[in-house]
C-alpha cells in the first residue's frame, strides 16, 4: 500500500441536525472511495435531536453503523436536550462530551471534518 492509498480514518463532526444526512453522505463517498476506511461521526449540540424517531435519516444512519460507521453522541447535549440515552437508535455510543470525543479522534490520528 502506498502512503497515498494509506488508511484513512475521518472524524465527522455534527452539530446541526439539517447536516446529518450529508454527514452521512460523506462517509458514503469516502468508502466508496477508499474500502475500508475508518469513519466516526460524532453528533454534538442540537444535532442530538435527530436521532429522535424513525425517519429516512434515521434509517440511512442504521444502514451506515452496519457498514462500520461509529457513531457517538455527546452526553452534555442529550442533557441539554432532555433525551434519553435509551430512545437512541442501535449502535450510537453516547460519550461524556463530544468536544473530548473529538480531540481524542485527533489524537488517535483520525482527519477531521466539520459538516
């Protein structure tokens, strides 16, 4: 593998909930682009709120964790916006604070990417 054909990993940050879907799309063109590249999606501030319900976006986030997207919500924002950690949808991890989740990624060599 050559240095530029070298895993990726990327950091999606979220923090408003109209972005989702083209967060989502992101990751779908990034492995589209480069097979097995790491993707993290991580949803802070009002973005919490669209993992409420079940919609397209909703659905579309499922198929995306079964294809190996991680996803991680901020504690600190679920509080704020009085969600219940067990009305997420399967396979989002919640974090104590999507700031720190972020900085970890970086450091852990992840790119990140604002959406």
């Amino acid at each position: 593998m050559s240095s530029s054909e070298a895993a990726l990993k990327v950091v999606l940050h979220v923090s408003d909930p109209a972005n989702l879907n083209h967060a989502l799309a992101n990751a779908e063109n990034l492995w589209a682009a480069r097979p097995g590249a790491a993707a993290r999606l991580v949803l802070n501030g009002q973005a919490v709120t669209a993992l409420q319900g079940h919609n397209k976006v909703t659905a579309r986030l499922a198929a995306a964790t079964r294809q190996g997207l991680e996803v991680q919500a901020c504690h600190n924002a679920l509080e704020a916006y009085e969600i219940d950690q067990a009305s997420l949808p399967s396979g989002v991890t919640v974090v104590p604070a999507g700031v720190v989740a972020l900085a970890e990624a970086q450091a852990a060599g992840f790119a990140y990417i604002r959406v």
